[in-house]
C-alpha cells in the first residue's frame, strides 16, 4: 500500500525548496518565506525533523499491523508518491491501495494526491484510493476518548481552505462538521465549537472562523478552560506544534484562557488499527 502525508522538511535549510516545492512555480514573497523559516526554526529542526520520524513510524507500524508492504509517499517532499509507486511496483506490486493520512475529502487536497498516484502508476497496476474516512467509527472513538469528561470547552479544529470550495459543491467543510458532531456525541460533550486554522496567505477569503478570532469570542462568552481537538489532523506536525502550540497558545494566555489539546493519534497502536481496518475495507471492494 500507499501510505500518502503532505511532507516536512527535514531541515531549516531544506525549508526554501520544500516552501517552492508548494507554490508550483508560483511568486514566494520573502517575508511569507522568512516566516515560514523562523516557525520551523522554532521548533527545533537544525539538523534533523522529528515529525517526520513520526509519520515513518506509523508506516512501520501499519507494515506489522497488515503484514503487507507499506510505502511512504509524501506530496511536497521525498520520498515522492511518485517514488513510493516505483518502490511498491519493484517489489512485485500488481495491486495498491492509496491511503493519505487526513480523512477529510477535498478537490484541493485529497483530490491532489489521488491525480499524484494516478499519474505515477500510469495504467501499471490496479489501484484502489480511500477518498475518505472522517466517519469512520474507529477514527471517531480514538478522538472521543481523548475529550471524554473533561471539563474545558472543546474546539474541534481543521486547516482552513479557501471558502469558494463551498460554492463548488466541494463536501471538505460539511465531512469536518460530520466528525465534530460524531466525536462529540460519542463523548456526550455539551459545550463544544468548530474553528479553522492554518490560514495561509493568499488574498482570498479562507473558510472561517479562525481559531484566534474564536478564542476571542470564547474570551468574551465567559469560557475560562478550552481543549483543542484538531479533528482534520492525525499527527504532530507545524500546524500542531506551532499553530496550536504557540500561536493559539498565546493567544489563549492573553486572553486568561487555559489552553490544552489532545494528545494526537500518531503512531498509537490503537490508531494505526484503525487505519489497518481502512486499508482491510478497502480491500474487500476489490474481492466483492
């Protein structure tokens, strides 16, 4: 199989290609640049990436749990899906299944990594993609044990798209609605929000609110306690570590807001059995 992520890079000093690598070809403004540098910086990455380390675990783990190849294909760094395909078809692959770890479909972005695969088997092999899985009740019940009981408001989060998508029919916004409700019922929670993050800077309106201007209003509404559940990632990485971690973080401080988030799924066991489970499902449609 194909496990798919968006990439990281492995140090400050890749972060000018990686940052290239995302716009296409499109213009860099420096300080969009300058600011993307100082955020890795701030996380410690000089010499080496820790998140990365992250989703290479998982991949190990998912290999045990299925007992079957697992390559790693990132969209933005290496190792490339392109060159997860060749890896994977080497070895004698005559049938992938495509996974990304984020499991809620967008034209924008899931919809990338399918059109990425697609192009690198080139007719060689059967595939099979999982568009989705925000509703899968493994995904759902990992996340609901993590807000169980706690007496904070919970803020379900997700990286922001630009909100034309909703205008396109594009299901993103309504299948993250989908897993906060899921979530939140399992858990029985009874004071619970739904904010965006990660804007990135294009000039266009981006689907809102923003979790900074959300904590204002929490502020305002009395709220004195709040957990961060970010139900669009899976994994510790920049959006987690510093979006939440700092920005959001000092935001809340300002505010005398406390502030924590869950503990991400990662490589926990328990997830990767929820992500086996998926790649299992996908397979039977192949055998029915």
């Amino acid at each position: 199989m194909i496990l798919m992520a968006y990439g990281s890079p492995d140090r400050v000093a890749d972060v000018p290609a990686y940052y290239a690598d995302i716009r296409g070809g499109r213009p860099i403004a420096p300080e969009h640049l300058e600011d993307l540098v100082a955020r890795y910086r701030s996380l410690g990455i000089e010499h080496g990436n820790p998140l990365n380390a992250i989703t290479e675990s998982t991949r190990a783990a998912l290999e045990r749990e299925l007992g079957l190849p697992v390559f790693t294909g990132m969209k933005h760094w290496t190792p490339r899906i392109a060159e997860a395909v060749d890896a994977a078809l080497a070895d004698g692959a005559t049938l992938l299944v495509g996974l990304v770890l984020a499991p809620h479909y967008s034209r924008l972005s899931i919809g990338g990594y399918r059109r990425l695969l697609d192009d690198a088997v080139d007719g060689r092999a059967e595939t099979v993609f999982v568009d989705s899985w925000h509703d899968d009740a493994g995904f759902v019940s990992v996340l609901a044990d993590r807000v169980r009981g706690t007496d904070a408001h919970v803020v379900f989060t997700a990286h922001s798209l630009p909100a034309r998508i909703v205008d396109e029919g594009d299901p993103y916004r309504d299948q993250l609605l989908e897993t906060a409700r899921l979530v939140a019922d399992e858990a029985a929670l009874a004071d619970w929000s739904f904010s965006f993050q990660s804007e990135s800077p294009t000039g266009e309106p981006w689907l809102g609110p923003d979790i900074l201007d959300h904590l204002d209003d929490l502020a305002a509404r009395g709220v004195a306690k709040v957990r961060v559940c970010p139900v669009g990632f899976v994994s510790d990485h920049l959006e987690i570590r510093f979006d939440i971690d700092t920005e959001a973080q000092d935001r809340a401080r300002e505010l005398g807001i406390e502030l924590d988030r869950i503990e991400m799924p990662n490589d926990d066991p328990r997830f990767v059995g929820v992500l086996a489970d998926i790649v299992r499902s996908a397979l039977l449609t192949v055998s029915a």
